[in-house]
C-alpha cells in the first residue's frame, strides 16, 4: 500500500499520470471531443471531384438589319433538329418486370422468342444455308410495306434467296429506288411485285389531312397520290379502293423506270393486294393480283392467272414444250397468246424506257 509520502514524492518527479477516473475534469474533457472528432471524420465519404464544365455563354445577336432574320433562322433550325433530352450513357437492363404489358416485359419475351425461333431455325443445318450462303439469287424483287401483319410466308413459304424485298411506309417506290434498283438491275430479277394491303395506315394517311403530321411522316407519304374518298361512301370500302390505287400508281411509277425492260421481256411488273382483312372479298389473307404491266381489267387479271397456274395448258394458249421456254421473250410471247394479255404503252418514259411502245 502507498503511503502519503510516497505520493507526494511521485508527483513531484515530473511524470505524467496515465488515463484515470481521477483525472483533471479539462483534460478528459479535451481528450474526449479529440476521440469524438477522430471518430466523424472516419465515418465520413470520400470526397468526390465533379468534372470540369466549361461554360457556355450565348451569343449576342449583331446589331443590324438582319440580326432578327437570323435569329428566327437559328431557332427554326434548332427546332427543326431538335432531339429528346437524353442522357448521352444508357444501361443494359435485368431488372425483372412487375407486369407483362411493361415495355421492358414486352421486350424480353420478343427476344426470348426471338432467340428461340433462331434455335429452332438453326436446325436446317449447314447444307441448308450452304446452298446460298455464296450467291443471292432472288427471283423476284418485291416492294412491300413495313406494315407488321405483312410478311413474306404470307405469299411465300421458302423466301430465303427468292424474295429481295423493299420494305416501307406505303410500298412505294419513292425513297427506295436506289434499293429496288440493285435488285431489278444488279440481281437481275425478272419479277418486280409491288404488294399492297389492306388497312393500310400509309395509305389512309396519305388520303386524309397531312398537316397535323410529323415532318417526317408527311415527306414519308408526299409521293402517294390517293383519291379522297367520296362522301357517303363506305369507309372501309374507300378505304380498299384507296389501296388498290395506290398499288396502280406505283406499278405506273415503275413502268417509267424499267420500262424498257418490260418491252423486251426480261422484266414483269406485277402489282397485288395482300388481303388480310377481307375488304375486297375473297377470302381473309389472299394475294389478289390487281395490275400486271399496267394492266388492270379483271378479264385480264383472270387470264394472267390463268396462264400463271395452269403455264401452256391455260385456255387459249398454246402448247409449247419445256424446252422451248428457256427465254424469258419465250415466257412473255406464250402469255401474250392468252386472250386480253398485253402490254400497255408506256407514256412520258424514262431514259430506260423505249421512246414507242406497242401491244402485242
């Protein structure tokens, strides 16, 4: 045990006296707000450090005459190229959905099934696709709209290296041409088929009032010269007869193109409805032939048909062996034989096109 002494002579040695309950009151206090200090900075995040902007001041519009013509050009151009608000990073999505009609459910399951159909076509095997996997040999260059309920098994079932299709707003020629082109003159296809449809938006569009209509979409259907319904009439009625007009207008717009092809028999124009709403009524889904080369009438169409389906043995053809048709001119002088086939003169042609037409 420590005698008074004892203490009295250690405190005058000098030392520091260790941590204690004892302690002075002021210096547990200072030590206590120095752990209290130590302790909020450990807890506190790491500063980070924004990016460096630079500051984009406007400019002043010069005084002048035209400093207010040139700002309304300015604004009219930003107006015009205008664009959503986004962020110039986006991210892969995962997160499951709470709904199936959530565009991000919507998403997953059509590429789920995407990816599935895919497997499933995948199972053709090598020797299927090795067949074209070297050379694109389509016979027919087809022009249809991008309508979703228009697709190719619609009118064929093996399209792979058939069909060169030319998928837009209204199948029109218009904006395309530079594709269509490659398939008639680069791939030599002798079938240009330009398929319409019923319920066609473009067309329904193109024939009511356009101004309240995007830019984009009134440039899409400028070129699609479709009558205005007469009043009183049938909507859905007018609606198919608008379809089927336009169908006659591009297959014209083409005729002035290829024109030249046509009259030497490398090249038919045809022109078809695919009918899937049963507006012209025959039958829920069928490919109606509407115009072959300009040519209209349905005594024709029956006759072109005819000769299509049945070849040399249609009614009022004559018999000609395989072996004699190895031309395309052969083809084309066999389907002229049938009664009301001809081809039509084609007016104001192109470069393309001969300068005199003639029937056969």
């Amino acid at each position: 045990m420590t005698s008074r002494a004892d203490s009295a002579l250690w405190l005058k040695s000098g030392r520091k006296r260790p941590f204690c309950l004892g302690m002075g009151a002021r210096r547990l206090l200072t030590l206590t707000s120095a752990l209290l200090l130590a302790a909020t900075a450990c807890s506190q995040p790491p500063a980070t450090v924004a990016p460096e902007t630079t500051a984009v001041h406007p400019k002043k519009a010069k005084e002048g005459k035209n400093s207010h013509a040139d700002k309304a050009a300015d604004e009219a151009k930003a107006d015009e190229g205008k664009a959503d608000d986004s962020p110039q990073k986006y991210t892969v999505p995962f997160a499951w959905e709470s709904s199936k009609a959530e565009p991000l459910a919507l998403t997953r399951a059509f590429l789920k099934e995407a990816f599935e159909d895919n497997k499933t076509y995948m199972e053709h095997g090598p020797k299927f696709f090795s067949a074209f996997a070297d050379a694109e040999l389509p016979r027919a260059t087809v022009v249809t709209c991008s309508d979703s309920r228009v697709q190719p098994q619609g009118w064929d079932e093996t399209s792979e290296n058939d069909d060169y299709t030319v998928r837009n707003f209204g199948n029109q020629l218009a904006g395309d041409e530079g594709s269509i082109e490659y398939g008639v003159e680069h791939l030599n296809t002798p079938l240009l088929m330009i398929i319409g449809h019923t319920g066609c938006e473009a067309v329904k569009a193109a024939s009511g009032d356009t101004s309240k209509l995007s830019k984009p979409l009134q440039a899409q259907i400028k070129s699609l010269q479709i009558p205005r319904p007469t009043q009183g009439k049938n909507e859905n009625q007018a609606w198919a007869e608008g379809v089927v007009a336009n169908v006659h207008n591009q297959v014209a717009a083409a005729l002035k193109r290829y024109g030249k092809r046509v009259q030497s028999g490398s090249l038919t124009v045809v022109g078809a409805v695919f009918d899937f709403r049963d507006d012209l009524g025959q039958g829920a889904g069928k490919l109606i032939i509407v115009d072959v080369n300009g040519n209209g009438e349905a005594a024709r169409m029956e006759a072109f048909m005819a000769a299509v389906n049945d070849g040399p043995d249609a009614k009022g053809v004559k018999k000609v062996s395989k072996k004699d048709l190895q031309s395309p001119e052969d083809v084309v002088h066999s389907l002229a034989q049938v009664q009301g086939i001809v081809t039509r003169e084609v007016s104001s042609a192109s470069n393309d096109s001969p300068t005199a037409g003639h029937a056969h």
